[in-house]
C-alpha cells in the first residue's frame, strides 16, 4: 500500500496562556532506501508523555470544539515555557505497529510488527529509519510491544545505576505502577534488595503478589519506622523517586541516616560516611523538593532520565539489556492497560480526566487506527 497522508496530534503552548491540543492532517513522507513507513497500532500514555502533551494547563478547564481541545494555563505556570510558546510540538515516544512501506534496503521488514522510539507515536502513520524499527518477537502484539523501551529500559537502569555506583539495594517510589512491577520482577530473579514505597494497601497487595519482600505504605502512621526497618534490612543507599516534589525523599534520607546509625560505632557531627543518594525520575507531586538536611553531609539529590543514561552506558552495552527486554515481553517486561482509546479519544475533556489522574494502576494505551 501507499501511505500519502494521516493523521497525528499536536500540543501547542500559546504565547496567551493557553494549551492547544490539536488532530491534524499531515503528509506522510515515502520511505528512502533505508527507511520503512509505519501504520502505528499501539502508543503509551507514559507520564512523562503526558509531561508534553498537556504541559503545564489546568485540565479542569479544557474545552473541546472539533478536532481541537483548549485549556487554561496559570500564570504562574507559564515562566518555563519560553522555548515551547506557539510552536506545534508532537508527542507520544513510543509505540509499535506494522510496516507498510518499505525503501529499497528495507524490503525484508514489510509486513513485520516493530517497536520504535523515535518520539511523534501519537500518530497514524510514522515514517522512520528502518535501523531504529525493532522487529517483535513472533507471537507478541503491536500492543504487547508498545513499551518496550521507556519503562522496561527505566527499570534495567535503575538496576545498572546502582550496581555501577556502588550500591547494593534500592528504594523505589509509586512502586506498584508497571514500572514498579517490572523492577519488582528483575530484582526478585537477580536477588537485589528492594523497598518498595506505595501509597495504599491495594497497591501493597499487587506487589506482594508478586513476591515482594519489602512494600511500605506512606500512608500509615508507622511509615517512617516501617521505611527504616526494611532499609535497614537491605542496606539500601540509591532511590529512585517518581514524584519529586514534596518530603518524600527527604524521608528516605532521613530513613537511610538512621538505619546507618543503628550500627555505628561511634557519634559524628556530620553524620555517617557513607553515601546516600536519591534520583528524581519523575514528577507526580508538582510542589518544591523538600529537603531538611538532617542526614549528615554524604548525600546526594539528582535527576536521573533514561536516554542520557542509555547514551552513557554506549551501544555495546546496551545491546544484552535490549536483549533481556525482548525476551521478557510476556513476563519481566509485560506491561497491562486498563484501557485503549483512540487519537480522537485523546482530546475529549472527560478522557483527559481519567488519564491525568497519573493513577498508579492505571496505564492508558492509544490505537491510533481506532
């Protein structure tokens, strides 16, 4: 077949305060010798998807008229949109789907289901390198393959990060999310120490379901003691934290501190030597970083981000990661969705209502053919 046009979704910050969401109809380039042309069947609504799509708006008032939704932005949210003001920017990082068109060197992918990442997902039709189309194992869906790079790629960093600085086990954040999950499994099948923090007893339950051994609820009155006394037992020194705003990693400092000091030998003025670090990965909680220094001076509070991190780590290394990733498609590296919505679904408020709730447990996936 060929693919002349389609359709992909816009966000757009204008220069008045306000998000412009937007379906509009593009031309779809044909492939080159060395590139393929993608019919896109499954994309995530990753969080940090959402980062982009919705930006900084106020999504309890978005309107919709058409093919275009609007919403208000703050203007106390509008200083760190300088570079993005009245640019049409295209959002989605990744998906999978069928290659309908293919270039001259390229003939051999014709038909195959692929995983990209390549950003512009929220698409029907994408035209990409034929090098950057990952060829699904048989068997396995476009929706089965969607996310096999930003979540299952996150978790296998966070267990490299750690082991290449020198730690020995984890605290990780929103952990009953499909990322918490896929880190549960690795962690379990290589016999590193995690601490699971979550905020409900349901999300607990998810994770002890699987075989977690360390789950506490910030919610209870005795997280801080519970925190420390599985940190303790694990000898957790990195985190990794999916809201970044708030207390929350001050308190896993403050938690590491005194599982550190519960063998120490004697008092130090600047607290124990050893390090303690916290990556913030993510931004489920929009307020400050609060941070009371109460931990000694041997810590450490970061961003971490998965493509730098891949960039580090260089294509020979990376390549037994994608490997294991590929083959855990169906266990490790399953994702789960509580619902597929199509390009147009995107854009209507009532939608937009759900998927911005950010719920732990509840992973949206878009079929741009619907």
């Amino acid at each position: 077949m060929t693919v002349t046009k389609g359709l992909e979704l816009n966000s757009r910050v204008t220069s008045a305060g306000e998000l412009q969401l937007s379906l509009v109809e593009v031309p779809i380039a044909a492939p080159g010798p060395d590139e393929v042309v993608v019919r896109i069947e499954a994309t995530p609504l990753n969080p940090s998807d959402q980062g982009l799509l919705l930006g900084p708006a106020d999504m309890t008032t978005a309107k919709a008229i058409g093919l275009v939704t609007t919403a208000k932005i703050p203007a106390d949210r509008m200083g760190g949109m300088k570079a993005r003001l009245d640019q049409p920017m295209k959002v989605g990082n990744e998906g999978a789907g069928t290659v309908v068109e293919a270039g001259a060197n390229a003939q051999h992918l014709l038909g195959k289901i692929v995983a990209i990442l390549s950003g512009a997902m929220y698409a029907q039709y994408r035209t990409v390198k034929a090098s950057d189309a990952v060829v699904l194992p048989d068997g396995i869906t476009a929706a089965q393959g969607a996310s096999i790079f930003v979540n299952p790629l996150t978790a296998m960093g966070f267990v490299t990060t750690m082991k290449n600085e020198g730690h020995t086990a984890i605290v990780h954040t929103a952990a009953a999310s499909n990322l918490g999950q896929m880190l549960n499994k690795i962690c379990i099948a290589d016999g590193i120490g995690l601490v699971n923090i979550v905020r409900s007893a349901a999300q607990a339950k998810i994770l002890r379901d699987l075989g977690a051994k360390h789950v506490v609820d910030s919610t209870t009155e005795s997280f801080t003691h519970d925190l420390t006394d599985a940190i303790a037992e694990t000898g957790a020194t990195i985190a990794f934290d999916a809201t970044g705003g708030g207390p929350l990693a001050n308190q896993i400092l403050r938690a590491m501190e005194a599982a550190i000091n519960r063998t120490a030998k004697g008092y130090s003025r600047y607290g124990s030597s050893t390090h303690k670090q916290v990556y913030i990965y993510g931004g489920l909680d929009l307020r400050p970083t609060e941070l009371d220094r109460s931990y000694g001076l041997s810590w450490g509070v970061a961003g971490w981000l998965v493509m730098p991190w891949m960039m580090k780590m260089g294509a020979a290394a990376m390549a037994p990661i994608r490997a294991r990733i590929l083959g855990g498609l169906t266990t490790t590296f399953a994702s789960s969705y509580t619902e597929t919505i199509s390009l147009r679904e995107v854009l209507q408020p009532e939608v937009i209502a759900r998927y911005a709730k950010k719920a732990t447990g509840e992973k949206f996936l878009i079929d741009p053919s619907k």
